[in-house]
C-alpha cells in the first residue's frame, strides 16, 4: 500500500530529525517538496525519449 502524502511527510520529518535535530516540520516540508520535485525532474530528464518515432517508405506490397 502507498503512503499518503501526509505519511511521506512524516515519515521525511522522522529521518531529517535523525539527521539534524534543530529542523522544524516546515523547514522539512519545504525541504521535502523541493527535493521531491527536483527528484522527478532528474527521473524524466533520464528517461526522457528525444527520438521521434522512425517508419519507412516502402513500395505498395498489393
């Protein structure tokens, strides 16, 4: 089952604590949207398919 967004927040705020006890929930959440975002910008620039779709003529086969 997926997390909610609310899950992922807390679950994101749980670690961050972990790592720097002094951040606040808003600072993580902050955090937490821009690096999500980022994140899926990194994945589509990966996966991202530049190359159009490539036929070729051919004689009529009838």
């Amino acid at each position: 089952m997926d997390m909610s967004p609310v899950e992922k927040i807390i679950n994101a705020y749980a670690i961050a604590k972990i790592c720097n006890p002094d951040l606040t929930l808003q600072e993580v959440e902050k955090l937490y949207s821009q690096y999500v975002s980022e994140g899926y910008e990194e994945y589509n620039k990966l996966h991202r398919n530049d190359k159009g779709a490539e036929c070729e003529a051919i004689p009529k086969p009838f």
